[in-house]
C-alpha cells in the first residue's frame, strides 16, 4: 500500500515530505532507541516514534523507511521538517498513540 | 574498478543537526556504484553509528569511505578522548553517554555491537589521543 493510501485512509496530517508519497509501504517499526531501529528497522517501513530532531530523516534515509508518524500530536523540530522536505521523507503527525496506530495500520493489512 | 576510491567527511562533536549527512552520502555513493544491495545497508549501519560516535563520544574526527574492487572499508578516526574500556564497549547496551543523549534515543549502547555484526573485519585501537575504528565489509559476501 502506497504512502498517500494510509494517510488519506487514517486521516495523517502531513507536515513535510510530501515527495516521497508514492513509496510503498510493506512494514511497520515502532521504536524510538535509534540505533535498533537502525539494525532492526526493514526497507519500505512505516516508522512511529517519539523522536523529533534531525536524525530521524537521516535514519529514514539510511534504511530506506517510507515515512515517518509521531503519535500523539507531538510537535516536530522546524530543522527537521526541512530535512525531510529535501529528502523527500514523509513525516506525519496524529493524535492517536503507537499502539492505536499500529492496530489501524493492521486492519489495513499491513 | 581496479583503482581505490576514497572519499572522506569531517565530523564535528555533538554537531547533531548534520549528523548522519556523511553516512546519507556514503550510501549515495554506494547506490551510484551499483553495490549489492547487503553491502550498503551494512555499510549503512557501520558508517551511521562510526559518525554518531564521533559526534556524541569524541572531540571531533573524520570518516572515509574506500573502496576496491572487494571491499567497502571505513575507517573513523577521532582526535580522543578514547575509548577507556574496549571491551566493554563492545558489550550490547553498555554506555557512556550523557543522559540528556540518552534521551533523543541515541546512546543505548548498540553502536559498536551494531558495527560489529555488521562488519567482516571490526580493528579499534584506542588512546587518550583518539580512536580509530576500521570497518571492512567484503562486497563479495
């Protein structure tokens, strides 16, 4: 499932990236100590994470995630929107929690 | 390719906003060349958490990507304080790094198991004066 699919059918509010849209997505990794995501974390993943700074687009790079969702609202650092932005990694923000998110994200066939 | 290539990044201590740009590059690189696609996320992970260490741990460093005809080598050389336990280091989870670090997700004592598991051949060496860690994945397997 592409990218845009899961944010228009949960309702994701994108904040940047938006040129990386069209990536497929076959996985979810939930995880905010970056170095297991790092070696853990497979290609075409949808990330959730706590963390807002910079590094989580280069990690997003790295890996070949297909974007990135902070849960609960929480508000992500400018710099790093910017990063994405470049990178064309989608990041997007929601009120639901990790868990709920993932849940939906499995009713989706994910 | 018979001639090595080399390619190298200044690294500054606790630049966190470009931290990770060189090991974006490298991969870049590696991509361009056509390397199997094993040998780049290795190399991935083993130039990502060598630039992170340089940035959380060191007083500043380099990294330089070479490559031949066999191998993709790494080579992280920081100007110190060094590593004072190598060997504890290299234990999953053991870390030195401030809690404030710890708390942006970095720090959670995976960074040389990460390039260990990685690497074909992992060398540290290590002194008040610096550290230099040369990582070497075999693109033949």
């Amino acid at each position: 499932m592409k990218v845009s699919e899961i944010a228009n059918t949960l309702n994701l509010k994108l904040l940047s990236g938006a040129g990386g849209l069209d990536k497929e997505v076959n996985d979810v990794y939930i995880c905010d100590l970056l170095s297991f995501v790092m070696s853990h974390a497979s290609e075409n993943s949808l990330w959730i994470t706590v963390q807002t700074h910079i590094n989580i687009v280069a990690i997003a790079v790295l890996i070949g995630i297909s974007c990135i969702v902070i849960p609960e609202s929480i508000s992500v650092d400018e710099d790093t929107l910017l990063r994405a932005e470049k990178e064309s990694i989608p990041i997007f923000t929601t009120p639901y929690t990790a868990y709920q998110l993932a849940c939906r994200l499995r009713e989706l066939g994910i | 390719m018979s001639e090595t290539y080399t390619l190298s990044f200044n690294i500054k201590a606790m630049d966190f906003s470009a931290a990770g740009e060189a090991s974006s590059t490298i991969k870049k690189v590696l991509m361009h060349l056509g390397m199997p696609p094993s040998v780049i996320k290795r190399a991935a992970v083993c130039s990502y958490e060598s630039e992170m260490n340089i940035v959380i741990h060191s007083y500043g460093g380099t990294l330089t990507l070479s490559i031949d005809s066999s191998q993709v080598i790494i080579n992280a050389i920081d100007i110190g304080p060094g590593i004072p336990d190598i060997e504890k280091a290299m234990e999953a989870g053991y870390s030195t790094a401030p809690e404030e670090i710890k708390e942006m997700g970095f720090g959670g004592g995976m960074g040389l198991p990460n390039i260990r598991d990685n690497a074909d051949i992992l060398e540290i060496t290590s002194s008040s004066a610096g550290t230099n860690v040369k990582i070497v994945i075999n693109i033949g397997g």
